[in-house]
C-alpha cells in the first residue's frame, strides 16, 4: 500500500495529467494550498498530447513532441508526487484507488481528470483495421508507419474516416493534406457516418464552410452510410457497397473509459455525475472534470475548453480544501470560440454562429494553441 506513511496531512490524488488537471497544478504552483495537504498524481504516461494541436502533428506541420504537455515538471513545481501508473478501479467508500501495477493509494480526496476514449463500433473484422484517433500515441504511431510505408508504396492510398464530426472533420482534412504533400499519386480519403449532415451539432454557417473546404479538398463523404463488415482491406458499406481501404481511422465521438461505470459512483452515460462544485453526487470527496465528467447543472460537450475552464475551479477548490473552506462553483459558459483547422495552413473560426476563414484564422489558431503550450511546459526542475 502506498500513501500510509507518517505523514498525516490530508492526501489528494488527482488521477489522469489531462488538461484539468495539467492548468490546474499550473495553478497551484503560483498559489499553492495550505501545507496540510500532500498531492499526488497518477498517469500513465509522463506527457499529456494536447488534442486542439493534434490535426497539425498529422498534417506534418510540427512534431508530436510539440504538442506535449510534460506533466512532472508541473509536479515538481508544486511538491506533488508524480506516480507513472494507471488507475484501473476505485473503491471510492474505503478511498482507495487500484492501480494497473497492483499498487493502491489511499486517498482522503480524489480528482478524476482521465479523459475519455472513443465509441467502440462493434464492426465485424473491425478490431485491427480501425484505429482509434484516441489514445492519441497509439494512433500516431500507426500513422507514421502507414506515412513510412507509402514511401515504397506503387498505388493510390485510400483512408476512411469514421466520424463527421468537429474531429473527424479536422483530422481528414489533416491526412489529405499529408498524403498529398507526401506522394504524387492523388491519395483518396473518405468521410464516413450514420447521420444525414456532416458536423450536426454546428451551428449552419459553420457546416456549409466545413462543407466547401472538403468539397475542394476532393474528400468523399458518405453520409446515412454505416460500416457493416471489414475483411482484410475490404470494406462493406451499409448500402452493400465495397470499397478498398489501406487506413481507417475512428472518430465516432468520445466515449467514456469502461471501468468509470464499474466504480459504484453515480453516472450518466458513462460519466460521474458533478455538482456546480465539481464534486460526484454519490461521493462528494471524488471529483471529476473534463470528459470524465457528467456537469449536472448544465450538461456539457466533451471539448478540451470545458476541461481547462473547471482547471481554477480545481485549483480553487484544493486550497479551499487545505483551508477547510466552502468550495467555489463552477460556471461555464455554453458557447465557445471554435477554430477549426482545414489542414492548408487554413482555418475557420465560429461563434454564435458568425464565421471567418483564412489563413490569419490558422495564425491565430496556432498562436493561441502554443501560448497554452509555452505557459504549461515547464523546464524540468530538480
Ligand atoms: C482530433 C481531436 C481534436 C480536438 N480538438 C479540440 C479543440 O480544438 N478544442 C476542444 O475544446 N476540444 C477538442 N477536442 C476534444 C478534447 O480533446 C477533449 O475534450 C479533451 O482532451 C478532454 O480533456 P480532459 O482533461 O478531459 O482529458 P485529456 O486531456 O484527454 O487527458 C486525459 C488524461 O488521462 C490519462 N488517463 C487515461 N486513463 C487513465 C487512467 N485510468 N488513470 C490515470 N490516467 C489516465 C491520459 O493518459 C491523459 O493524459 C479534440 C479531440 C480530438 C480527438
């Protein structure tokens, strides 16, 4: 058992470096709690890949450690114990946490910041042909290797993409744009999904300039088109169709890690169920953000800007903790700034509706994702 030494300052676990959690210990190095309490964290990797810089990375603009948020200089900043594990379970009565290497924490208080995973398709064949665009290392690595491949590669390469949404959007646009700029045999990628509209939870203006940068991109969309089978390279479409693909990426939309609906907190569709305090309505001492998080007061999207609005809350809240004061509530706003980027150096931006394209709107995109950047990559410490 770790975590029961003599130290008797309460103890928070904060499980998952995601953006919360990462902008929340930013947070707390400038401002820290009251020395009663000892902070540990617990990730799987010593990096969380900031997600709004990812199409870059795939279109070939930057490095995949670019977008790296490296999480135990943050740690260090702020005397918190940087623990590379996995969470795998909670037994969140006893406040212990199972890791995946057998150890378990204690915990007076815990934050889950864990992110989320993406909607299993179930397809037939799909297992080892699809590959999830979270999480995201994994992914790249089966991207760079189709890149190397087409190295000595003869023929036209096909890639589909499932999802038209936001993501599945960017990240088609990104692939084209890197297939194009690596071969001269014209690449063909395809957007593939159940509903009648591509991106149909944007407001129209967004959809109908989504729609254009695609169309002149040449990228296929099959719309009401469901993938029914997969056999090798073979494709079944839901129409009875075939098509031959060498790539298929998943970006059905995010979906909730399985073992959350296992731990006994209450859930809504996967997701802990949070006060406006951001604290479970089962279990008041786990909290949650980001993904991981069901917001009663005002259900939420899963985007990487709600994680990063509840960070000052969590910050807040642990040195209202330390202090044994009442929390502060979270209030996020419904609508956000969204830039979207077209994979050419282009982007779109759109709130309430309005939209503005160009490439001064990919400048600012990059501007603003590398200042998030720049301020959370700390230099390492001792
Ligand atoms: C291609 C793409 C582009 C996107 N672009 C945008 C965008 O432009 N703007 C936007 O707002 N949103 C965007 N999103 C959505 C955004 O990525 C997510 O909403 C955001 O990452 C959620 O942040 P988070 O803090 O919940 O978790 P994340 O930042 O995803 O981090 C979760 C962390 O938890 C760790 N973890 C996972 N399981 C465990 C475990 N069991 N124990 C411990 N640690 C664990 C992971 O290693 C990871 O570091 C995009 C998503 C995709 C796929």
């Amino acid at each position: 058992m770790v975590g029961t030494l003599s130290d008797t300052r309460r103890h928070i676990l904060l499980a998952g470096g995601g953006h919360a959690h990462a902008v929340a210990l930013r947070l707390l190095a400038s401002k820290p709690p009251a020395p009663h309490v000892r902070l540990t964290l617990a990730s799987p990797s010593p990096y969380n890949l900031y997600s709004g810089a990812l199409p870059g990375v795939i279109a070939g603009y930057w490095p995949v450690d670019a977008i790296a948020v490296p999480l135990q200089p943050l740690c260090t900043a702020t005397g918190t114990n940087f623990i590379q594990d996995r969470v795998e379970s909670i037994s969140p009565d006893a406040r212990i946490a199972h890791l995946a290497s057998g150890k378990e924490l204690r915990f007076d208080l815990m934050s889950l910041d864990v992110g989320s995973g993406i909607r299993d398709l179930n397809i037939p064949g799909g297992s080892k042909k699809i590959v999830p665009i979270r999480p995201i290392a994994p992914f790249l690595e089966r991207w760079d290797s189709l890149l190397s491949h087409l190295e000595t590669a003869k023929t036209r390469q096909t890639v589909l993409v499932i999802g038209a949404g936001l993501a599945g959007i960017e990240v088609s646009l990104a692939l084209d744009h890197r297939l194009k700029s690596k071969r001269a045999a014209s690449p063909q990628v395809c957007l593939v999904d159940t509903a009648p509209t591509i991106a149909s939870e944007c407001a129209h203006t967004l959809r109908r300039r989504l729609s254009r940068a695609l169309q002149k991109a040449g990228i296929a969309c099959l719309l009401q088109t469901r993938i029914t089978n997969i056999s090798g390279d073979t494709v079944t479409l839901s129409s009875g169709e075939t098509v031959q693909a060498d790539f298929i990426v998943n970006c059905a939309g995010s979906a909730p890690h399985d073992w959350i609906d296992q731990t006994g907190l209450k859930t809504i569709n996967g997701r802990v169920e949070v006060d406006e305090y951001l604290r479970s309505t089962s279990h008041p001492h786990i909290w949650a953000a980001g993904d991981t998080a069901y917001f009663k007061p005002k259900p939420l999207a899963p985007a990487g800007v709600f994680a990063v609005r509840a960070a000052p809350v969590i910050a807040e809240n642990i040195r209202r903790y330390s202090k044994n004061s009442e929390p502060y509530a979270f209030r996020p706003q419904s609508d956000y700034l969204k830039l979207v980027s077209l994979g050419r150096r282009r982007a779109i931006a759109e709130k309430f509706g309005i939209t503005l394209e160009g490439g001064w709107v990919w400048n600012l995109k990059k501007s603003i994702d590398f200042s998030f950047l720049r301020q959370h990559s700390l230099p390492p410490g001792d």
